[in-house]
C-alpha cells in the first residue's frame, strides 16, 4: 500500500507553519483527506484520517491542534536542560533521539491509507539537512520502511529577493536541501503578498528561475572587490548544477495554494492510484441532457 506525504522545510520565518495550515484548510474545503503532522481538524470542516505532523520541539503555537507532536517523546527544553545544551544544541538532540525511537513514529502513522496526505511541518535549523543527514536519513526511514511516496517542498521568503546576496544564501540551501534529501522536491517562493508592486514580472522572472547575472552585476557593486571571485564561484555552481527554479505562493489564496498543491502531487503520484469517484445524486436523470 503506498502512503504519501511532503515534508516542509525552509529556514526560521518563512511561513512553513502558515503553508501547512493553508494545505490542511484547502484540502478540507476540496473534501480531500488530509493528514498534517501538526494538523488534525479544521474548524468547522470534518477530515477523513487526518493527521497533522509536528517535528519541530520548539513550536508552541498551533492554528491546528497536532495530531502527531514531537514534543510527546520529547521537549527541547527536556533537552537543553538534562544535556546542557543550547537551543541549537538541544534540537540536534531532540531529532538524534527521535531517529533513536522510529517505533513511536511508525505506530503513529501505522494506520494511514492511500486518500491521505501527510504533511510534515519540519523545525527552520537547515543543519537537520545540511551539516549531518538527520533529515534525510528520516526521509529514507520513511520512505523504505513505511512505503511513503515522499517529496520535499523548501521554503524561502520573498522578501530574500530584496536582498540579493541573501537570496542567493537561499538558493544554495535549497540546492543543498535537494542534493541531501535525494526526493522528488519543489522550491517555493513564500509570501508573495509582500513583494506585490516591488518588481515587474521581467524582474521577478530572474529570481524565480535564478540568473547568475545578478550576482555578477548587481551584488559586486555591493560588496568588496575582494569577494568579487568568491561571487562569481557561487555563481559557477549555481549554474553547472542548474537545479533550482521557483513557485509563488500567497498562502491566503486559494488558487496559489492548489497550483502548489498540484506540484506536490505531481511528485508524489497521488493522482496515479486514485480511482474515479462519482457522487450519488438521487435526484439526477443521467439519461436526460443537463441544460445550460
């Protein structure tokens, strides 16, 4: 039986929570099974198996209660406190302790089918995929012995784009985060709302489908000489790899969140073991023409 589900990463801030709790709202509205890790319910709005994943030991605020809470095996300040460690420390330990005990996760997503969704809301330290393969090693755990269809979906905030050696941090991290993962992935420009009017769609064209040329125009300006090599290494390796480009997303509209949603599928093959689905009206002739 294939499962399936995305993981939600992206550095502190992004809007990762806000991303899961829009994918959770809207497939309830499309009466879609959903399952977030972090989510279980919408208001007013019933979901069939849902489950909302949390693995971030940090978080404290929910639009939806969890259904799944890392923080049930262990808190970060269990961590900080019993090790010693600080909060960076201490969410390494959270997750080293998590991969230590799978066996909670896996009765926790035991009884999941094939017409839900998991989405799992991923803590924002990039060092769970970076410096050491806790995230990855997760994402095989997952897709080995519990069959999941997996894909990655990596956040970055528009407002990166306002500052261009920001962005392109951004964007070696998420191709650090697609390397590392080795899942079907889809980078996402979030909150688009903020950048409305800032740049003309020739403009924003270049960061969602990343131009080199930016750095080597406008980021040298900006920075000293002697980084000017350093620049244009980065820009090499963007360039050879060829890997990133973006999708926008307003987390408030609908139309954005489906077209994102729509990629996720896509990756995922959520589509491919789905059978067709006709509603019972009693009412309806089918042997008669509808008129308009």
């Amino acid at each position: 039986m294939s499962r399936f589900g995305v993981l939600v990463v992206g550095p502190a801030g992004c809007g990762k929570s806000t991303f899961c709790a829009a994918l959770i709202s809207h497939i309830a509205n499309t009466k879609r099974s959903c399952i977030l890790l972090h989510h279980s319910w919408v208001p007013g709005k019933l979901i069939r198996e849902g489950l909302y994943v949390n693995l971030d030991p940090a978080a404290t605020e929910f639009e939806y209660e969890p259904a799944v809470d890392i923080k049930d095996l262990i808190t970060l300040e269990d961590a900080m406190e019993e090790m010693g460690l600080g909060p960076n420390g201490g969410l390494m330990a959270c997750f080293e302790f998590l991969m230590e005990n799978l066996d909670w996760l896996d009765s926790s997503l035991d009884d999941i089918g094939e017409d839900t969704l998991v989405i799992f809301d991923c803590p924002g330290q990039i060092e769970l995929y970076t410096h050491v393969p806790i995230l990855p090693n997760l994402a095989k755990h997952l897709t080995g012995h519990l069959q999941f269809s997996l894909a990655a979906s990596y956040l970055l905030e528009s407002t990166f784009v306002i500052d261009k050696s920001k962005f392109f941090a951004g964007t070696l991290s998420a191709m650090s985060a697609m390397i590392m993962l080795e899942i079907p992935h889809i980078n996402i420009m979030s909150k688009m709302d903020l950048v409305k009017g800032q740049f003309s769609k020739r403009e924003l064209k270049r960061f969602l489908d990343p131009d080199p040329g930016i750095i080597l125009g406008d980021v040298h300006k900006e920075t000293n000489p002697k980084f000017h090599r350093l620049n244009e290494c980065v820009v090499g390796l963007i360039d050879d790899f060829s890997m990133v480009q973006f999708l926008q997303l307003e987390s408030q509209d609908e139309d954005s969140v489906q077209g994102i949603l729509s990629y996720i599928d896509d990756c995922v093959g959520w589509s491919e073991v789905q059978e067709p689905q006709i509603r019972d009206e009693p009412d309806m002739d089918y042997t008669e023409p509808v008129e308009d």
